[in-house]
C-alpha cells in the first residue's frame, strides 16, 4: 500500500505507471493486465457471472469486488480507472450499462438495460486548456440495497438512492432519492413513498 501512495503522490511516477499499464490515451487496461493481474486482484463472488461481451475496464490500483450469485450482462462497460466498483450480492447489472467508478451498489439490486452511473466529471474552469487536459473530479455513487433501476437511466456523481427506491425508465437522477420512494423525470422527482405510519405507499 505504501508503494501505491507514493506513485500517486508523484506526478512523474504516476504517468509512468499509467503508460505501463495501459496505452497512451486509452481507458482499458493492457492485455497483460487483464490475463495475468486482474484475475488473481479483484473479487468475484460464488456463482457470479460476468458476460464475456462485457468490458472490463480494470486496474489494480482501485478495487472491483462483484458479490455472491450476481451478475454483469452483455454489452456493460465497468471501469474502475478513477475510482472503486462495488457491486454486492444477487444484484443484476443488466445488458448495455455504464459503471464508472467511484460507484457502489447494494444487495438484491436490479439494474435494467441501459443505465449510466458515472461518478466523474470532466473539469472545465481553465479555458486555456481543452477538457481533456484538465482532468476529473468525482463524487460517489451509492445505490442501496433492493433498488430497482429503470431502463435508460441515469445517475449522476455524488447521487445516493435509498434502500428499495424505484427509479422509473428515462430518468435523470440529480439529487439524492430517500429510501422507499418512487421516482420519475428529468430530473427525478419522488411521486410516490413508503409511510412507515400508514403501513402504505402514498403519494
């Protein structure tokens, strides 16, 4: 761990790092990496399937863990270049999404096809400089336990949804969603909850 946090103390060791782990301009990882370190670094739990048309974006310097008896669909791309991957158990990741990390999803969660959860931003503030040269910022995405994700969504940086919440297909999260609530637009905006009290959902 000490070696680590020594190359990402020092900008020099840190691009002569990138550039032997992956190639110039380049998001996944070289073939190197993907047959001989990531099998033997990152978790994949018992009876978990990951598709063999997904992409796996990783590296060792973040964490992928995938839990016990889940699943990646075809078509996904999960890249833990600026930040971990963390997805529990029977959770369903469904076909053509987008995990970038930081993200974090829960047990018994169900992801339809399509959704996007991208914890990083491209800077922009310096206009001398084009995007690409400026870096990212991040924020973590949680999706907590029993979530169930419509098609086509997505959740945007530091966004938490609460436990067992539904998300309606098409919608843009952009603020945090409590637990048990049911939400819908863009942007996302609870229409129905869970009230304790009345042993009901109302709107």
């Amino acid at each position: 761990m000490k070696i680590v946090e020594t190359i990402k103390s020092s900008p020099r060791l840190k691009r002569i790092t990138l550039r032997f782990l992956m190639p110039k301009n380049q998001a996944r990882p070289r073939k190197w990496v993907i047959w001989f370190v990531n099998p033997f670094y990152h978790h994949k739990g018992k009876h978990s399937l990951i598709r063999k048309s997904t992409r796996m974006d990783l590296l060792p310097f973040n964490n992928f863990h995938l839990g016990d008896d889940s699943t990646v669909e075809d078509f996904t791309v999960i890249n833990n270049g600026v930040g971990d991957i963390y997805i529990g158990d029977r959770t369903r990741i469904g076909i053509g999404c987008t995990l970038i990390g930081p993200v974090s999803v829960g047990n018994d969660v169900g992801v339809a096809q399509g959704v996007v959860m991208t914890a990083l931003n491209h800077n922009y503030e310096d206009i001398s400089k084009p995007t690409s040269k400026q870096g990212v910022s991040t924020a973590p995405i949680i999706i907590e336990d029993e979530v169930w994700l419509g098609a086509n969504c997505v959740i945007l940086p530091g966004i938490t949804v609460g436990k067992h919440s539904v998300i309606a297909a098409g919608s843009v999260v952009t603020k945090n969603i409590p637990p048990y609530s049911v939400a819908f637009g863009n942007p996302a905006r609870v229409i129905r909850q869970y009230k304790p009290d009345a042993k009901a959902w109302q709107p």
